[in-house]
C-alpha cells in the first residue's frame, strides 16, 4: 500500500470517526435535562449537520453517495470528457502560449546556458557516451536482417523507378547550355597532353611503331638502319605534332575538332531523350546492375564491415568515435560561449522556431493531455485524482465538523439571548 493510500485512509477514518463522535455526543446530550448538556447537544448537533453536510460534498465529487444516482453527484466520473478539454485548453493557453514560451526563452537565455553546459569536457564526454550508445544500438537494427531484406527492396524500386536516360540527358543539356562540356574537353586535351610530355609515354609510342613496322612492313624493316634510334625520333616528333594540334585546340574556341564535339553532344543528348533502343539499352544495363547478386552482395558486405567497424570502435574504452564526438560537442560549447553573436542567432532561431512551430506544437500537446485522460479507464481515472486530492479533501470534512459545532453554539447563544 502506497502512502497516499494511507493518508487517504487515514483522514478519512479521522473525518468519519468525528462525525461519529459528534452524533453519539448529541444522542448522549439529549437524553440529561438542562444546564451544561444543553450547549453540549447544540455543539453536536450543529457539527454533526456539517460533517454530513461536507460529507455528501466529498463523496459527491467522486461518486455517488450511499450509490444513490443523485443528479450532480459524482461529477469528476461524468465530467471526465469536459475536464480533459478544460484541462489541455488550460495548459495549451496558459502554459504553451508563445508569448510565455517566448518570455520564458529570453529569461532563461538558453544559448548562454547550452554553451556553459557544452563547454564542461565531461558534459561533452556524458553527451558523446549518449550517441554512441545510440549508434551502437542501431548497428543492431540496420543489421537484421529483415530489416536489409527491406533497405534492399526500397532501393531497388527506388532505383528501378529512376529515368536515368532522360535524367542524364538533362545533365549533359545543363552541361551544354552553359557550355560547360567544353571545359571537360579542354581538361581530357590537358590530361592528354601531360601524358605525352611524359617519356614513358614517347617510349611506348616508339615501341608501337617499332611493332608496326616489324608486323606490317617486313620487309622496309630490314632497310632500316638503326631502327630503334628511328623508332624514337619518330616517337617524340608524332608526340609533338600531336601536342601542337592539341595546344591549337585549346587556344582557339572556334576549332573544328571542338564544333564536332559539340555536335557530338547535341547528337547524344537528343538519342537519350527520343532513340528508344539506346534508351532501353541503359535500362536494360540499369536492371542488370540493380538484380546482380553479386553487387548485392558487395553492397552488403560494404555495410556489414562498417557496422563492425564502427562496433569495435564503440565498444573500446578509447573509441576514436566518441573521442571525436566529445571535442566536436565541446569545441562548439567553446564557441558558443565566445561568440556573443552567435548566441543572438541561436536565441532568435529558438524564438522563430516558437513562432512558426508553437501553435503546431501546443495544439498538438492539448489534443494528447485531452485524448490520454479521456481514454482511461472511469475507476482509474476517478481513484488516481481521489488520492491525489482526497486526502486533503477530508480536511474539509473535518473542519466543517468542528467549525459546525462552533456555529451552533453561537446559535444557541443568540437563542437564549433572545428568550
């Protein structure tokens, strides 16, 4: 037994065992002849009157008395639809008005105390404990496998649902329109070049044609002299007429091989939007990659090393995770409380944040305080609420008791006064 049962049982038995008093005292009272009994019956009979009194009051807040179904008695049962809508109407305007909730947060300066609090190293360290045991918590998840079997569905459809065709039609449009594809080709021209300038490139150039010749032209091979000297120097003047032609690509913006280029483009981007074969083509290679199991696999097993990754991390004492997390929190506590300006901003989000979300959010606490206390259960909800306040309900009882008595008195004062 809890000992708000107790108080309850406890007043109500004093409050009772009064009222019980009051009347034996008045039967008793009544039955001497005059003097000092008679302002002795006054007393219990008038105390008597307002224990009932106060008695029916109590009982009737709760429930019915004596189980008579007495209109306007047990009001709290009856009423429990009306209360929770006066009660949530009250917290929601009283408590959750933005304007309270507004003062409230430029009282309480809420940046200045967030930056005390992060900018303590063990406040950090307690705060990047919490996210790691939250991180830890969801490996487990992420790894069920039924909640896989479920990532991978989604991503398929998602994926399946996705137009890459028109999607990269788009891009390489956007590229064009700003003539941006240029300065790709401008870079595969730079890229190029160095490769050329670089002797390992010219040796591989001369191998070739050495190869060439010998393969192709047998019999000039034998006539002439040197040829690894002649495989060379053809090499380096192929590289550079092939470097000149490049250099005079990139210095002139109106150079065939860039207008080609160009059509080139334009060609494409239209065959991805209208050219059905190619289209289905790159969706046919779209489903092949989405359904290879192999890459499902891959895919998997990226995840599954992560989730052991990060769980060896996390379980180790000296996790470079939480390590990271504690000084990222703290160093943003730090800067917090040295940017003043930054707390303005933060203070004044919070506001808008009131602002914009607060009658969402207070409407939406309302209809929970009002949908919770309407569901319960009538007895549960009528006991709770009579230990809650009953005990202190049956002072009333009690005093009404006491305070009666004193009233008849009074009364049988007045009473002989006037005879």
């Amino acid at each position: 037994m809890d000992l708000r049962t107790q108080l309850l049982r406890r007043n109500k038995a004093i409050a009772t065992g009064m009222m019980i008093g009051a009347a034996i005292l008045f039967v008793v009272a009544r039955l001497q002849n005059g003097g000092g009994w008679e302002w002795l019956a006054a007393f219990a009979e008038a105390a008597m009157v307002g224990a009932l009194a106060d008695w029916f009051a109590v009982v009737a807040l709760f429930r019915h008395p004596l189980g008579i179904p007495i209109p306007h008695t047990a009001i709290i049962r009856n009423k429990k639809n009306a209360i929770a809508e006066n009660l949530a109407e009250f917290i929601r305007d009283r408590f959750l008005a933005p304007e309270t909730m507004i003062a409230k947060l430029r009282e309480q300066n809420v940046a200045s105390r967030l930056a005390t609090y992060l900018a303590a190293g063990t406040n950090g360290e307690l705060l990047a404990a919490g996210v790691v045991r939250v991180l830890a918590n969801s490996l487990s998840f992420i790894e069920d496998e039924r909640v896989q079997k479920i990532l991978r569905s989604m991503v398929a459809n998602r994926v399946e649902a996705f137009d890459l065709s028109t999607s990269a039609a788009s891009l390489v449009e956007t590229l064009r329109n700003g003539n941006r594809h240029q300065a790709i080709l401008d870079e595969l021209l730079s890229r190029c070049a160095a490769w050329l300038a670089v002797p390992e490139s010219q040796v591989a150039i001369a191998r070739y044609i050495d190869g060439m010749i010998t393969r192709d032209y047998p019999l000039l091979s034998v006539f002439i002299p040197n040829r690894e000297q002649f495989s060379q120097g053809a090499g380096e003047k192929i590289t550079a007429r092939i470097n000149d032609y490049l250099h005079g690509v990139s210095e002139d913006p109106d150079h065939l091989l860039r207008q080609k280029f160009d059509g080139i483009v334009t060609e494409f981007v239209t065959r991805l939007k209208t050219d059905q074969q190619l289209r289905s083509s790159i969706e046919m290679v779209k489903r092949e990659a989405v359904q290879n199991p192999l890459l499902s696999d891959y895919v998997s097993d990226l995840g599954s090393d992560l989730a052991r990754w990060l769980d060896n991390d996390l379980s180790r004492t000296d996790s470079q995770i939480r390590a990271h997390i504690a000084a990222l929190i703290t160093g943003l506590g730090k800067l917090l409380a040295e940017k003043s300006s930054l707390q303005d901003c933060f203070n004044s989000y919070l506001e808008q944040l009131v602002t914009t979300y607060g009658e969402t959010a207070r409407s939406a606490v309302a209809r929970h305080i009002s949908g919770t206390v309407q569901g319960w259960d009538h007895e549960e909800y009528v006991t709770e609420i009579e230990l809650s306040i009953g005990s202190d309900l049956q002072f009333i009882r009690m005093n009404g008791t006491l305070v009666g008595g004193i009233i008849g008195l009074l009364l049988h004062g007045i009473s002989l006064l006037l005879h």
